[in-house]
C-alpha cells in the first residue's frame, strides 16, 4: 500500500479528499492528514508519505520554499498541489521542483483521479534521472534561500536551527546541503557573510573595529578578530591601512 498525506487549511477539503478518493483502487491508503506547512513537514518525517497532496497557499508559508523541501528531503515522493490561483509562472516553477500535477481550486474529481493514478504508476517504475534532476533543482532553491535568509539576517545571532526553520527544512537535511554544496559548515558560512559585510563597513574610518563586529553580528571583538585574520590572512586594522 503506498501511504498518503493531504495538506490544505480548507478542512472541508481534506475531509472529503479523505472519504470521496478511490484509494484503495490504487493501492492507496491516507495515513496523515495536515492543515499547515510547518505541522505538515514534521508529520512527514515521521510517516513518510510515498504521495503527498497539499495546498501551496497557505497561512504563514512560502510554498515554493516548503515544495522544494519536501521534494529535497524525500526525493522519491509524488506530489500534487493543490492552488486556489491559476499562476503559470508559479506552476512552472513548482513542476521545475517535481511536482506531478497542479490542480486548480475547485477540484474536478476526475482531475484529482488522474492526478493519483499517474503519481502511483510513477512509483511503481523508476525514473532516477528525472528525479535526480528535480532533486538537484530542490537542493538549490533551498540554499540560495537559505543564503538569502544569511544575508538579510547575519547581524543577528543566528543558528543553523534559525535558518533551517526558515527553508523549511531539518537542521541536520539543511547541515548536509550546505557541506555539499559549499564545502562548508555553517559557522563557516555564516562568519563568511559577517566578515564581507564587515569589509565593507571598514571603508568608514569613523567605525571602531568593535563598532563593526558589533554591527556585523559577532559576541565579541576578540572572535570577531580572530575570524577575520583567519578569513582574510590579516588583521582588520591591516585590511583597513591596506585601502
């Protein structure tokens, strides 16, 4: 039996997805319901669902950014979304990351059979290059929001639970992105970010070099010196007599 898992706030559609879809006709079974993203995602990791139907416009989330989670972290998993907002450039970029099907609100029932009928034909054949390409396309999308979110934020004291939080993500899924994709930790990471923000800040000589750890994020000048010279080969004071 493959397992299932709907996602939507519109309870009333999660209700009748549940009773009026022919799952067993399919070797299905729902064995997990959701009606937000976040409770959505920490459910998954417990059942995880070989089919996933979900709303993408939800309270509280970006649903390309929580898609592109999903389809990283479970790369084998078919999903179909399900959108109250006919936005093709949306769609585009949610079938980039994998996703089935994009049903429309209000739901033909002969839409979402077919949507069901092609996600378990999906799983019971192999398709790894069309998934390793999609999964790519996931990791990607999750570190450069996972960058973004560095950039915007670096200032403040920040843990990779933080911004694992944010992209949707395990700290320990979004640990093993980063290594792969940068060859980096992400302290490293993180410092990397400070320490170019802190370059830039040095072009003022009115800022104390504690003024720009300060403003860069870091807890104290003593780290934040020592960070530098490590990144950079020199001081901060050489860096700012060098300019």
């Amino acid at each position: 039996m493959y397992k299932v898992m709907i996602v939507d706030d519109e309870d009333i559609i999660v209700r009748g997805l549940v009773k009026t879809m022919p799952w067993q006709k399919y070797g299905c079974e729902v064995v997990a319901t959701a009606s937000d993203g976040l409770t959505a995602q920490a459910i998954m990791r417990e059942h995880t669902p070989d089919i996933l139907f979900t709303d993408i416009c939800m309270p509280g989330v970006n649903g390309l950014s929580m898609l592109a989670a999903v389809r990283s972290e479970f790369p084998h998993m078919q999903v179909t979304i399900l959108s109250g907002y006919p936005d093709f450039a949306y769609a585009q970029q949610a079938i980039s990351l994998g996703v089935m099907r994009y049903v429309l609100k209000p739901s033909k029932f002969s839409e979402l059979e077919e949507a069901l009928a092609d996600m378990t034909a999906a799983l019971s054949q192999s398709k790894p290059a069309q998934e390793d390409k999609h999964f790519e396309t996931a990791q990607n999308f999750i570190i450069k929001n996972a960058l973004d979110y560095l950039e915007e934020h670096y200032a403040e004291k920040l843990t990779l639970t933080d911004v694992a939080d944010k992209v949707y993500v395990s700290q320990w899924h979004l640990s093993k992105l980063i290594a792969k994709n940068t060859n980096q930790s992400f302290s490293e990471l993180l410092n990397g970010v400070r320490i170019k923000k802190a370059k830039e800040l040095l072009q003022n000589p009115a800022m104390k070099i504690w003024e720009i750890s300060d403003e860069v994020g870091f807890a104290d000048v003593t780290h934040f010196s020592r960070t530098f010279k490590k990144i950079e080969g020199m001081s901060a004071n050489e860096y700012r007599n060098q300019m």
